[in-house]
C-alpha cells in the first residue's frame, strides 16, 4: 500500500524541518506533499531543498484548503494519507510508523494521534477533544470525503469526525509520546493569538451546528 504525508504549512520556515526529516526517514512513507497556504516567509525555499513535493497556494485559504490541495494532488498515488502538522516538537519516525500500521495490521479506517508527555498546555488540550487532533492516518477513500465537503479553516478535523459516525469507521487513537506543537500565542504573540484561536473554535461550533 502506498502511503503519502500530507504537510499543510503558513510561515513556518523555523519549524517545517522538525516534520519533514522524520518523515523521510520513516521507511513506510513514499512520497510526502508539503502544502505552502500562502506563506509570507521562506517556508517554500526550505521544502524544496528536501526531496519532497512541494504545491503553492498563492494566498492564504486555510488549513482545510491546503489539506484539500494535497488530497487531490495525490489522490491516484496512494492508499493511505497520513496528515501531519508543520509545527510538530518530538516528531519520530517510530510516531508515523504508529499512525499507519493499524490500518496495515488491523484493517483500521483511520487513527487518531493524541500527544502525552509533550506540554501540558498541549497534552491537556488533546484530552479534552482528541478528536480534534491534526495527526492522522486515514485511507484515501475516506480522506477523500473531505475534498467536497463545504469546510473552511480548521473545521476539518470536526468534518472527520461527521465522516466517522456517518460511515460508521474504525477509528483508534495513537498515543504519540512526547509530542507537542508550537502554540498559537507563540506564534503571533498572546492577544493575536487568543484571537486566532477564538475564532478556530467559533469556525468548528458554527459548522458542527449547521
């Protein structure tokens, strides 16, 4: 089975490399798309010094849209997507390895990555709504629900979540070992980045409740 890593990425040119190297170095993944959502920085300059494919989006659309990008981008080149944020602190391959070998040895739809032992502000954050996670392995013909769905920004993960008790799916959640990721508010400071996540939360009640 073919399996592909799909990277969204927006100005993360100090950080795409922690994700893109253990990628690489796992010997399940074949192939690794890392999606630009615009970025105002040098994250396109980074990737393409990695053997890895690289889509641009010319404006910033959104995490949603960048997934929808890679999707589609690889839709006739593999079997499993395996969906990874581009902020990632701790990444391993034996992390990307536990992702995708449920569905190898179990027949499993889709995992779910939850974070432990990484930060507590993350490791809290994922107790509280696992299914909100990033961190996914999810076959192609069920990733690719997503690409015609009516999503926008982070309500991707809530769109999963619609696809799993609509299909009925075999989910099992991952335990990723000290994993973690960059913080909102330590990104774009504290008071744009409340606001940021605000409105991520707003995003995924509003389109949970449509």
């Amino acid at each position: 089975m073919r399996v592909t890593a799909i990277v969204p990425a927006y100005n993360e040119e100090s950080r795409i490399e922690k994700v893109i190297v253990p990628i690489l170095e796992t010997d399940m993944v074949s192939n690794i798309v890392v999606v630009d959502d615009g970025s105002q920085d040098s994250t396109s300059d980074i990737v393409s010094s990695y053997n890895v494919d690289l889509v641009k989006v010319s404006q910033n659309r959104g995490k949603a849209e960048a997934i929808k990008e890679g999707i589609k981008y690889c839709k006739d080149k593999s079997d499993i997507i395996i969906l990874l944020d581009a902020d990632l602190i701790g990444l391993t391959p034996n992390h990307i390895k536990a992702l995708v070998l449920p569905i190898f040895e179990r027949d499993v739809d889709m995992t779910i990555g939850v974070f432990k032992s990484g930060r507590y502000i993350t490791d809290l954050a994922q107790s509280i709504a696992p299914n909100l996670s990033g961190q996914r392995a999810i076959k192609l013909s069920v990733a690719h629900e997503i690409v015609d769905m009516d999503i926008k920004g982070y309500c991707v993960e809530a769109a999963f979540s619609q696809l799993i008790k609509k299909y009925n799916l075999n989910v099992e959640n991952v335990v990723l070992e000290n994993v973690t990721h960059v913080t909102k508010e330590e990104k774009v400071g504290f008071i744009k980045g409340i606001t940021w996540r605000f409105q991520m939360y707003k995003d995924i009640v509003k389109y949970l409740i449509h």
